[in-house]
C-alpha cells in the first residue's frame, strides 16, 4: 500500500522527483564508481582456481633477512623437483618488449615464463597451446608466444590469430595460444601483453639491471621470480617449516651463490614484482581516503534532499494532520516517507550504475593513454558493485528521508488543521533560520569541498610550473632501443652516433645529441659522487667533502650537444667531444651542474678537478674523472624541493640500449617530427622508434604531471558537484519556502507590497543560509589547506585567490538560485493567494 501511495505521490511532483534522483544518480554514481575501482584493486578476485593457495617464494640469507633477491634457474630446478610443500612451482621474468603495429613499434610489457606457468595458477589456454618443454628449454630460441586476452581483443578478437605471427623486437614470433579474459598474470588490473617461453629469456629480456648479462643456467644469475601453489593439505604454517629444508638444501648444492640461504614464502602481491615481500598497505589507506572524499559529497547529496523533502513535508502537514486524525498511525506515516525515500534512492542508484560503469572506463582510458602495461578492469555490474550499490541507496535513504519523516510524524493535529496550516505566518518566519539547519551543514560542507578543489588545483599549477632549470619545450624527443631491434650494445653506440650526425645536418636544427635518460621519465638513476683520491682509516665516517663525504645526485649519459639541445647554459669549461661521446676507452670525464660544484668545492673552482663514483663492491678500485665543464643546475622530478645537483658522462661511459635523441630546431622552425621519424628510419631501418614529440608533450604526458592533472580534475569535479548539489538544494527550498507562503505572498501585494520587496524578502532568506554556510565552510577550508599543504612543497595553506574567489562565486550563484523562486512569487496573483487554503 505504501509503495503505491509512494508512487503517487512522486508522480505528483515530477520536478522534485526528477531533481532528486538526478543528484542521488551523481552522489551514489561517484561513489558506485570509485567502490568498483578500489575493490578491483584490493579485493577482487583473481581469475583462476584457489588463489588463497598460491604464494610467492622469496630468498634472503639467515644472517641478513632483509636482503633479499631474486632466484637463479638452477635454483628454481632444485626447488621444483625437491620440495614436497608445492604441488607446482612457476618460474618468470617482466620485460619490456617492442611490438610493431602498422608502421610504429610500440612499447609494451612482456612476461618471460616457464612452461608450467598457466598450469599451475589453474589457468586454462582458451585457443591454441601452451608451451612446450623444448620452447622453454633455455638458450632453445623459439621464437613463439602466448596472447593475453586483451591484446587479443585490441586486435579485433582476429579469430586466424593463433598460428599468425606477430613482430617482437623485429623479429617474427608465431603465436601458439590465447590467455583466457581477464587473465593478467601474477597481479591483478594491470598485466602483461605478451607471454614468451623461459627459452627466449636472452633474446626478449630488457636491461633492468645487468643480471641478465649472464647465461641463464647460472647458478649466479639472479634472473627469476618464483611463484608456488600449496600442495593438497599443506597450510601456510606448515610450508614456512618446511621450507628451512629447502634453503638448507639450496645451500648444500650451489655453496657459493646460496650460502646462508633461507626461503621464505608472503601471499603473492597484486601489483607488481619484487625480489622482497612489499607492503601493500598504502594503498588501503589511498582507497580510504578517495572513498572519504568521495562519501562526502554523498553526504553533501543526502543534506540536499532532506533539506527539500523537510520543506516539501511542511507543505503537506495538513495531509498527514488529517491522516492521523482519522486513526492512522505515526509509524504508517514514517513508512510511507521512508518508502518514498527509498524509490527515490534506487532510482538514483540505477542511474548511478550507469554513470559509474562510464566513469570506470573512462578512467581505464585514462590509465591505458599513460601507461605501457594491459589493463584489465571489468566494469560490468558485478554482484559486488550491485550489493554495494544497494548499500549506498540505504544509507542515502537513511541519511536524508529518515529525518524527515520523524520530524512530520509528529502528531501536531489541531494547528495543522487550522486553513492557514499550508503557510508561514510572520510571527514564525523568525524561525526560519532553526528550521533550515540541514540546509546550512550542506552549503558549509560544499563551500569546504569546493576550497579543497581549489586549494590542490592552485598548489597543482604551483608544481606543474616549477623551474627545471632548462627550455626545450621546442626541442623534439624521440625515444629509441637497441635491444629491441636486435642490436648489441657496441652495435648500438656507433649506430647512435650516425643516427645523431644525421639528424644535426637536417635544415633548421640547431643542436641534436642522445641520451640515457631523460627528465621526468619514468626511469632515474641516481650516484653517489665524491673527491676522488681520498683515502680514509676503515670505519671512519666522512662529514666533509674534503674527507671524501659523497653526495647522491642524478645521473645522466650524454653526449656532447646535449646541453645546447636542452638549453642548459654553459657556465664554465666545455662539453664533450665527439670520441668523448662515442668511443669506448676515451679519456673519462664528467660534466656537473653548479649545485654540485658547490657542494664539493665551496671555497674552489671545480674545473679541473677529479671525482669518482662511490661503489658497493669491496674489490672495486673507483676510476677518478676529471670535471671538464659546469652547467647550470637542473631538476629531474616535480617534487623536488631543491636543486639537489646532477652529474653527467660521457655516453659511451653509461651507455643504454633505450636511449632519446634530442633535436633543438631554430626558432620560429615548425614542428618537424615527421622528418625526425624519416631521418632515423633511413639511418637504422630496423631501430625501434616509439615516439618522436616535442619536450612539452612529453612532460604533459610524463606520469606525475599526468597523476597530478588527473587527481586535481578529480577535486575540481568533486567540488563543483558539491557545489552544484547544494545551489539545487537552495533552489530547491526556497521554491518550497514560495509555495507555502503564497498566502502570506499575495496579502503583502494586496496591500501594496512591491515586486523588488518580495523579491529582496526571499532572497534575503537564501542569503542568511547561504552566509552562515559560507563563514562554517571557510573555517573547515582553512584545515583542508593545513593538510594540503603538508603534502606539496613551497605552497601556502591560505591561498588568497581560492579564498576569495570561491565564497565569492558560491554566493553569486546562491543569489541566482535564490532570485528564481523570488521571481515567481512576484507573479503571485493576489485574488488566488487569498482563496489559497
């Protein structure tokens, strides 16, 4: 019966009802959205049989725990064929690989895995094979792979795609099969492209480090990570157990390279690979806080309707006096206002889903632009998403009609009874204040929303626009690999060398040269530099740089038109040669920046002078090189405070196979990447070319600017969704705040009361709401500003433009939303208000 009545009474007023449930669609859609995103992170499933049984295999020594590494082949023989605590241990290894695609190579991620990989994850081949035992035979060579389902889906679900062949490193690979959907391999969300077999391993594994520099069946290449299934019976308790026999054991057959072994096993991590069990905790926390925010504006929504549905209930007073005084009951009433509540909410939950769904695949978008990994996010209406959709609809409904409906339940029958039952009389608009109290929480908690948005969007232009210490916005990047083209590293420096020749004799370039890294990329290498030729007692600690105290700063190899190229002024000296640059075995040097300089020499000049870079092995003799020039001082990172110092040597000294070419074109000169592209394709047709793009476009799409414009867009859109909830809500009210004073309305005009008066007494109501909301919001926005600003660097948590500029539009669009219902009172018709009951 009350889901009827709820119906009818809905039905009545369309305008409520469609206002209503588009901002619980919004408010419940966030939060839909941001639930599915955390719980495919850290709760959902992962796709194969029993995942609580598998576990990641970890080994350290006994007398240092936490030194941990990797595992070498032969030691993963050893493990897989002597241990009754696994029913199966894999083997496997992440690189990085070249696909070529049409014209282009793009660079993706790959996982280098042995033949029982699928098999003992419980992961099915949907189409085709796995891999065979000769395939994964190391130093076999066969050049075979396994699809993931979502590289299988970029490709048009092509159903003649096993037994095709797909281009790897510019080599031709014949794939054998496809991994089910939503496989991504040992973590979850992100996974990799391409599965090769271990047999590959020297010719798809990417340099990372120099392990894998030696033969795969060495006992001392610590290339593998190694993932076991608990055998039938065997609990995590016992494993740890029995696993002290197996490094007993490791010791026992490989003495040098696993001395004082111990193996140790930790649940397999969700995301990514370490050689040590990770904390993954910090992630919880993230998904904490985004759910926080993200429940604030919930809460913004829910303040919004019940502010309405309390107006909208003293518009119906008499209906519920008149209900109660012919015997119905108070908890009939409150149901009755719950269940219409409740419609409300699951109507506004089902639109939530919908938006939700698009929110999360506009964000996997967003994460499939920026990174070079597959990403698996189902945003389908899982159960999960459904039950807490549903969860959100009851708390909504709780948090905004419960109120309400105690508040109008009350059995107030003879006032309410009386003919002017539907209107405010004068003597009580003085209340009208205590009556609106939801209203006010809701405007405080949205004008506080919409600071923080503009608090981390400023801080955010605050960082996006740091000095770096150069100007290359013109110059052109393009980012090449060796490796992936099947080039040796000798191979490579000479073919660098040509590509670069050639590129400095294109018309209207300036400066080219390669380099190792390249600033706010996704790889940094830091050393630690120090006066070269001190020698001091064992154990004594250095304090100065005079007593050989070393400085940990960035590192780069570059060669010599570098520094033009990324218009970094020269200060003092020069820079490299060209046989500096490109010839093994030339004189060592280094070119520092001035921060450096300073560091180690404060009181000196600091051309001329030698240093040498601090090493961990304890045989190593440190070459001592001599500084040739000083340039100005440059930062690597967004985050960093201060110029902390870089040094950089030649490129044949640091060369890697991944390498940029920077080309500075004259001034005024049009984008020329397309030439770029040419040039390199002509010099070296088979080196992998990922992008060619100007300096300003890659540090647009670096990952931190593009984490830091995203999360910034996330609190500029929360804000403005509080803030757009909360002007409905005041719309909202004082429309109603219209409506049952239309008697009182008409009488003023009767009397000769004029259109600006009325209008200035409804908008002088909103604006008292809206200014006691504004004043409670700032101070809650001065606290968010304290907390924001102890997360960046050189910001100020009060932001003056934000904290004038806000309140400031919030309340010239209160005064907007107020001034429409305002406008229709002033066409009240006196002899209708007056008939009004």
């Amino acid at each position: 019966m009350e889901l009827l009545v709820s119906l009818r009474h809905l039905a009545k007023a369309p305008g409520f009802t469609v206002a209503a449930v588009v901002v619980l669609a919004l408010g419940i859609g966030l939060n839909a959205a941001m639930f599915g995103l955390i719980y495919a992170f850290g709760f959902a499933g992962r796709p194969y049989a029993e995942p609580e049984r598998v576990v990641q295999l970890y080994s350290s020594q006994t007398s240092q725990p936490d030194s941990y590494r990797a595992f070498s082949y032969p030691a993963y023989q050893q493990l897989a064929a002597n241990t009754t605590v696994f029913s199966g241990i894999l083997a496997h290894s992440p690189t990085m690989v070249g696909v070529s695609e049409g014209g282009d190579t793009r660079r993706t991620f790959g996982a280098i895995v042995s033949r029982n990989y699928f098999e003992v994850l419980g992961v099915p081949i949907v189409q085709g094979r796995g891999f065979t035992d000769e395939e994964s035979r190391p130093g076999q060579d066969i050049p075979v792979v396994i699809a993931s389902h979502a590289y299988w889906q970029r490709t048009g679900l092509d159903p003649n795609l096993v037994g095709s062949t797909v281009r790897v490193n510019e080599r031709a690979f014949t794939v054998v099969g496809i991994a089910p959907r939503g496989f991504t391999g040992t973590m979850v969300v992100f996974g990799a492209d391409l599965f090769f077999p271990l047999g590959m391993f020297h010719s798809i594994s990417s340099d990372f480090d120099g392990e894998n520099q030696r033969r795969l069946e060495s006992a001392g290449a610590f290339n593998l990570f190694l993932v076991g299934r608990l055998a039938a019976g065997v609990t995590h308790e016992v494993a740890a157990e029995r696993l002290t026999l197996a490094g007993s054991e490791l010791q026992r057959a490989f003495p040098a390279e696993y001395e004082d072994a111990r193996v140790t096993t930790a649940p397999l991590p969700r995301f990514g690979t370490s050689t040590s069990p990770s904390d993954e905790g910090v992630l919880a926390l993230l998904g904490a806080v985004l759910l926080g925010l993200t429940a604030a504006v919930l809460l913004t929504v829910c303040l919004n309707l019940a502010a309405m549905l309390m107006a909208r209930g003293r518009a119906r007073r008499k209906e519920f006096a008149i209900r109660l005084a012919l015997g119905g009951s108070r908890g009939r009433i409150i149901r009755q206002l719950l269940t219409e509540g409740l419609l409300l909410a699951i109507a506004g939950g089902v639109g939530g889903m919908l938006l939700g769904n698009y929110a999360l695949d506009g964000l996997v978008a967003a994460f499939a632009g920026a990174l070079p990994i597959s990403i698996v996010l189902d945003s389908s209406m899982s159960p999960a998403l459904v039950v807490a959709t549903l969860g959100f609809c009851l708390l909504a409904t709780i948090w905004f009609a419960l109120g309400p409906a105690l508040r109008h339940s009350r059995p107030e029958i003879l006032p309410d009874l009386k003919p002017q039952a539907g209107e405010d009389l004068p003597e009580r608009r003085r209340r009208f204040m205590p009556r609106h109290p939801l209203l006010v929480a809701q405007v405080s908690l949205s004008l506080a929303l919409l600071v923080a948005a503009g608090l981390f969007v400023r801080m955010a232009q605050t960082a996006l626009s740091v000095d770096f210490g150069f100007r290359a916005d013109d110059t052109v990047l393009a980012e090449v690999d060796g490796r992936l083209g099947g080039y040796s590293p000798s191979q490579s420096l000479g073919l660098f060398a040509a590509v670069e020749r050639r590129l400095a004799t294109l018309p209207g370039v300036t400066s080219a040269s390669v380099g190792a890294l390249v600033p706010m990329g996704m790889v940094n290498i830091n050393e630690a530099v120090r006066r070269a030729g001190i020698n001091l007692p064992d154990g004594a600690r250095p304090q100065t740089p005079e007593e050989g105290r070393a400085f940990s700063v960035p590192w780069n190899a570059v060669s010599g038109g570098y520094f033009d190229a990324m218009g970094i002024p020269l200060l003092r000296g020069r820079t490299f040669t060209e046989s500096e640059s490109f010839i093994n075995g030339a004189r060592r040097v280094v070119v520092m920046d001035e921060a450096l300089a300073r560091q180690l020499w404060p009181s000196e000049d600091a051309l001329g002078q030698l240093v040498e870079f601090v090493t961990d092995e304890p045989d190593a003799e440190p070459t001592p090189m001599e500084v040739v020039g000083v340039v100005r001082s440059t930062r690597r990172q967004l985050f960093e405070k201060d110029f902390t110092g870089s040094v950089y040597v030649p490129f044949a000294q640091g060369a890697r196979s991944n390498a940029y070419f920077h080309v500075r074109p004259a001034l005024g000169r049009a984008d020329f990447t397309d030439a770029i592209r040419r040039e390199i394709r002509e010099v070296a047709p088979n080196l992998p070319l990922f992008s060619a793009q100007t300096f300003a476009s890659h540090m647009d799409n670096a990952l931190e600017y593009w984490a830091l414009q995203l999360t910034a867009a996330l609190f500029a859109a929360f804000g403005g969704l509080a803030m757009l909830v909360a002007l409905v809500g005041i719309y909202g009210v004082m429309s109603y705040a219209v409506v049952r004073r239309t008697r009182e309305i008409g009488i003023r005009i009767a009397v000769g009361a004029t259109n600006d008066r009325v209008k200035r007494m409804i908008v002088g109501e909103g604006l008292i709401v809206t200014l006691i909301g504004v004043s409670i919001g700032l101070l809650l926005g001065v606290g968010v500003g304290q907390v924001l600003a102890s997360i960046f660097v050189d910001v100020s948590a009060f932001d003056v433009f934000v904290f004038t500029l806000v309140p400031l539009s919030f309340l010239a669009a209160a005064l907007l939303a107020s001034w429409l219902p305002a406008r229709r009172a002033t066409r009240v018709n006196p002899m209708t208000a007056l008939r009004t009951d």
